[in-house]
C-alpha cells in the first residue's frame, strides 16, 4: 500500500499505535501522559489516512478500536472554514491476519470513518486473509501474496485519484440548488 502511494508521489508515514501511550477517551488531549494529541496533529495533516488492524476474533484490534473512540472527538471539532476536520479528506482499511472476519473489520472502521467525515473511495481496502482456519502469518509465507499486492496497488490509485479530486474541489460549505 505504501509502495503504491509513494510511486503516485505521496508522502507516507507510518504510526504503529502499539509505539504510543493512547489511555481511552472520546475526546482530543486526556492530559498528561497522552500521545494521542501528537497522533490526531499527524493525522489531521494527511490527505489519506489508512487505517490497518488485525483480525482478531473477526473483529478490530483493541488498538483500532481505541484510536476510533479518540478520534470520536472529531465529530464535534470543525476547521476555521466551519467544516468538519476530517471533511475533504480520503480514507481506507488495511485488514490483516490469518482468521476470517477481515470484511467485518473492513466495514466496522470504514463506517466509524464515514461518520467521521471522510470519503471512502470504492474498493479502498484490502485484506491477506488464507482461509477460514488458522494458518500461516503473511510473513511466513508466499499464498495470496500476488492478489493482495494487486489489491493493494487499486486501493492506493483509488485513494490518491479522489484525494487529489477533492484537494482540487473540495467539498461546499453550503449546498444550493442554484449553483451552476
């Protein structure tokens, strides 16, 4: 994925939450001790965010889910422009792991995103998935490398076409009919 990205000419960085004290809270700064602020600046300065968890038990990670509940702040914060921070913003989802549910994970992040404001592109997500019995981790082996890396490659296009259509108009303030 951010191979893709970066052959677009995308800058890409990469925030591993497992790194980071993020304590739970819905809201943007719990004080001190909490990393989330420096992690909500960073994300807020993205384009595209994608968003990647690990399935466990067909669900988000504790992680992803943790990070969803911080920015659940972003409901109410609006930008000076009076839009919501994460409008004119694109997103997708990574899912990885070696169990079934990673279109569950998929569909549980995407909508918590859309909620949040941002344009999910179609087929912007991909996910290894082996089968629905445990099997090897990706690392350790070679099944489904090929589909997952063309998968991925479509995801980056997808997200950087409509990253860069929204940069160039982004979405009105207020809608009329009247407009040409």
């Amino acid at each position: 994925m951010a191979a893709g990205l970066r052959d677009l000419g995308a800058a890409v960085r990469t925030i591993r939450l497992a790194d980071h004290a993020i304590p739970p809270g819905v809201v943007s700064d719990l004080g001190d001790g909490d990393e989330w602020p420096w992690i909500r600046r960073e994300v807020l300065r993205s384009q595209i965010l994608i968003f990647a968890s690990p399935t466990w038990l067909g669900r988000p990670s504790s992680l992803a889910q943790r990070a969803l509940e911080r920015m659940h702040a972003m409901l109410i914060e609006t930008r000076e422009d009076g839009k919501p921070v994460a409008y004119d913003r694109v997103a997708g989802v990574v899912a990885t792991g070696n169990e079934d549910g990673a279109h569950h994970v998929v569909s549980e992040i995407s909508g918590a995103l859309v909620d949040l404001g941002y344009t999910i592109p179609g087929q912007s997500w991909a996910c290894w998935n082996p089968g629905s019995e445990p099997g090897p981790f990706y690392r350790d082996t070679e099944q489904g490398h090929r589909y997952a890396y063309r998968v991925a490659g479509k995801m980056a296009g997808n997200l950087y076409a409509v990253a860069c259509a929204l940069w160039d108009r982004p979405f009105p303030l207020e809608f009329s009919r009247d407009a040409g």
